[in-house]
C-alpha cells in the first residue's frame, strides 16, 4: 500500500496542472484552525504575540531564521521572537518562506509561481520574475504547485511578516517534497544567487514531535546544538543520536529538517555566518497543552558576525559577585528539581539576569555525590548567554549523561554541583601552547570530537601527551595518537563550586 501511494505521488509530481500563464492566488486553508480568520482579532492576537516575545539585540545582521509553525496558541510567540530578531524596517527586497511538505512527496522542491499568498491579512506578493526562473533554470524546482494547496507551514508564518514589517517585501514560496540529503543539496545550490545580505530566508519547522515534556526539552536542545555548530554533518548526526535514543512517542527530531539542512548548506562557507538560538518553548509549556506528548519549538537567527566584537578575550577579565554566583547555582539547581517533581521547565525571569551572566561563555555542570562523578555535560561553543548554557548543561547532566541513569531524587537531594565557566577557543598547532591546569582542549577530526575541561588533567596528574591522548581516545572516538592528525583548540576555564554549608 505504501508503495502505491508513493507511485501515486510521483505521477502527481510530474503533472503540472497549471499554466504558466494562468494566474491563481492561493488561498488560506490555515485561517480558522492554526490562526484566527477574522481580520481584527487575528490583529489584535498577532500584536501580542510580539509584545510578548523574548527579543532579541537591535544590533543582528540577520540573513536567516527558523520559525515554528504550529498554531499560535502554541508556537505564536517563539515565531514572534524569531521574526522580530530582524528590525521592522528592514531594507529587505524578498523573504523566501521555505518549508517542508507535510502533505505530499516528490523528489525536489517547489516554488509558487502562479499567483500571490493570500491571508486574512491580504495579499503577498510574490516575487515571480524569481519563482519562474528558479523553475527555468533548475529541473530539482519543477514540481507542481498543487503541493502548496493545503500545506500550512508557510502560510502560517505570512500574517505574522504581513503585521511585521513596515514594508511587506514580496515573498518566494518553497516547498520541499524530498528527504534525499542528495537533492537537497541540489536545492541549496540553485537557491546560492539569492543568498544576500538583501533577502531573508525563513526556514519554516517545528522541532520534536509527539515525545513526553521531558524528554522533548533534550531532543531540541540536542537538535539545536547541531545546528548552531554550522556543520550539516554534525545536524544529521545529532538528528540520528536522537533516533538512537528510542525516546518513546519521537517521531521527528524536526519535521522540517530538509529545509533546515537546507539553510546549513547555504551558510556553510561562509565564515562570517553564526547560527544563534533565541528562544524555545514546547506544547507542554501552553496552558493547552499536555506533558505526555509534545511538540517543541525553536526560534534560531543566522547572524553576520560582528567584524567590530573583539575575537580574544582572557578568563583573567572575567570575574562574578559572590551574588550572581549564587545566582548560576541557583538556576542550574532549580531547573533540575522542576524537572524533576513537577515535570517541566524552571522559567528563568529574565530581568533579574544581570548582564555578566547574560555573556556569551560556554559551561560545563558537573555533579557528584560523595565526591563520586554522577554526570558532566556542557557547552563550549559561546553562541547562547551563559545562564542559558548553564539551565541546558544542568538538566543534561543529571538526565542525559549517557554513563549514568537519570537522577533520582533521593539523589537530588545528596549531589553536589560545580559549573566550569569557559571562555573562547583558540586554535593552536603546536601541544607546547597547553597549559596544563589552565587550558581545556577540544579535538576534532572529521565528524568526530571531543574535549576535556582544564582540571582533569591536573586531577589525574596527566601529561600533556596523556591529556591529548584520553581526550582523543575516549572524548573524540579517535585512536590513542589521532590528536596528531586532528585540529586542536584550547580554551580557558574557570571552576566555581557551590557552598551548601
């Protein structure tokens, strides 16, 4: 059966029943079921979303975002905070809307090119002179426009860019029928001449589906992590460690992954490109939703770097009151005992944060009981502010380190929590620039990776030759020597522990 349907999909896929000189507005199929139909209260629903939303620094270049499309009693908000990562009155000639078919497959992508998008809103425009030479000039877009019929992840994002923006810029519609890492590619290679600083690309996907509240707040932290690497290979890999997991209910990682590799191929080259999360939430969060199954939601920009940031900093600059200590401690404890009694997320109040540890710092939460490690994971990419890093590296340490089962909380109440502040990487090509006791190191070669934080060595009294060797036998997955051969960074660290006396 299954076999059929999918012939059946590909005759519908090669049969393009509109002309090209046929003009057809395609008309909203989302309005009354994801979004409010009438005009006025969709209005009025729209502008709180973008009251509420988390916002972002007024200062991003932002090239592309990736927005959730759920209904927006669910997923508005963390759309919202996507979209307003980009200011109002942006000079921005096209958005290309591009999204992931839910309703029908076929082994390429394709592009609205006979009409405008039409909402309770009014109508977006659609950059046709584009749509048509996307088609022309690139067999992987020549699939029908029937597929944009009754999908909704892109007309669920058009009211909310229709209300945003202070001057609607016309709009390119993609769909992506195919799951083919092959034909994807092709799609990011036709779509290269468009990717300027003048359009935006909005990536249209939901994250996990239909996994219990905990378990989703791991996966999307996990997929999310791949992404924000820049590396498709290190997405597809983290995507496939979520597979691997059997998380019971996990249908997707993220529904619209196609569309999401999509983007990474685009950014992939261009070194002045960094992907930032913004903001996350799922299902489970909403006073509509229920813990048991979710679906989770991101909000991620794809930023120019800032030329200007200084690039070298030292942990020497770097120092906190005994209060925003006390402060980390906190967040990284209270997230874990909310996870672990209520079954839900701790909700940080952002503006009690002060700005030290709104920084950009990479973090390792380390537990132990009795002295005894009982779970270490963290981040050392510094694309997220440091309370941040620390809330996700607590929760994954205490339910995610795959050496120990999840904590209990009879446990809970007997570990001990130390949080590793550590500062940016620097790539290095000769071992005699490791510093053992002030220095971590991260090995990569290829797909695989690893790192050790600065006081391992010193706790096991290392070398520096058997600090590189642990780390890229047991962190990266390499042989004893394959640091030899691998890319080498170092970076700072500094270690607070927590006083419960």
């Amino acid at each position: 059966m299954r076999r059929l349907l999918l012939v059946l999909l590909s005759i519908i896929g090669v049969m393009d029943i509109y002309s090209q000189n046929k003009s057809t507005d395609r008309q909203p199929v989302a309005a009354g079921r994801f979004y409010e139909a009438d005009k006025e209260t969709l209005t009025r629903d729209i502008e709180e979303l973008f009251v509420d939303c988390k916002k972002s620094p007024g200062t991003w270049k932002v090239r592309a975002i990736i927005s959730p499309h759920a209904g927006y009693i669910f997923s508005g908000k963390i759309a919202a905070s996507a979209i307003s990562s980009v200011p109002k009155n942006a000079d921005i000639s096209n958005i290309f809307i591009i999204g992931s078919s839910h309703v029908m497959a076929f082994d390429g992508a394709s592009v609205y090119y006979v009409g405008d998008y039409i909402t309770p809103l009014g109508k977006a425009e659609v950059n046709m002179e584009i749509a048509n030479k996307l088609r022309n000039d690139n067999r992987v877009f020549s699939f029908p426009v029937t597929s944009h019929l009754q999908e909704h992840s892109l007309e669920v994002q058009i009211p909310l860019i229709q209300y945003y923006f202070t001057k609607m810029p016309k709009i390119v519609p993609i769909i992506i029928g195919t799951n083919n890492a092959s034909t994807i590619k092709q799609i990011a290679d036709a779509l290269k001449p468009y990717f300027t600083p003048q359009n935006l690309f909005l990536i249209s996907s939901d994250f996990s589906h239909y996994p219990t509240y905990k378990d989703a707040v791991y996966v999307d932290n996990n997929t999310a992590e791949g992404i924000v690497t820049g590396d498709p290979q290190a997405f597809l890999t983290a995507m496939k460690n979520n597979s691997s997991k059997n998380y019971p209910g996990l249908v997707t990682s993220m529904c619209g992954w196609a569309s999401g590799l999509t983007i990474m191929h685009l950014a992939e080259n261009d070194k002045n490109l960094e992907f930032k999360r913004i903001d996350y939430c799922n299902s489970g969060d909403t006073q509509y939703g229920d813990k048991d199954q979710v679906v989770g939601y991101h909000a991620i920009a794809l930023i120019e770097k800032d030329q200007n940031e200084e690039q070298e900093s030292s942990m020497e600059d770097l120092s906190f009151t005994k209060s925003e200590k006390e402060q980390l401690f906190s967040i990284a404890r209270n997230s874990i005992r909310t996870m672990l009694y209520d079954n839900k997320r701790y909700q940080i109040d952002e503006k009690k944060i002060p700005e030290t540890l709104k920084k950009q710092y990479g973090a390792f939460v380390t537990l132990k009981i009795d002295g005894k490690l009982r779970g270490c994971i963290g981040r050392f990419l510094s694309t997220d502010p440091l309370y941040d890093v620390v809330q996700a590296s607590a929760l994954s340490s205490a339910f995610e380190d795959h050496r120990f089962y999840p904590l209990t909380k009879e446990e809970y109440e007997k570990v001990d929590v130390e949080i590793t502040i550590l500062g940016p990487m620097k790539k290095i090509s000769n071992i005699n620039e490791i510093k053992l006791g002030k220095h971590g190191i991260y090995i990569k070669k290829d797909f695989r990776a690893g790192t050790m934080l600065p006081q391992v060595a010193i706790e096991n009294n290392w070398t520096v030759e058997q600090f590189l060797g642990y780390t890229s036998r047991d962190k990266a997955g390499l042989d004893w020597d394959g640091w030899k051969n691998a890319e080498l960074f170092i970076y700072e660290g500094m270690v607070i522990e927590e006083n419960r006396k």
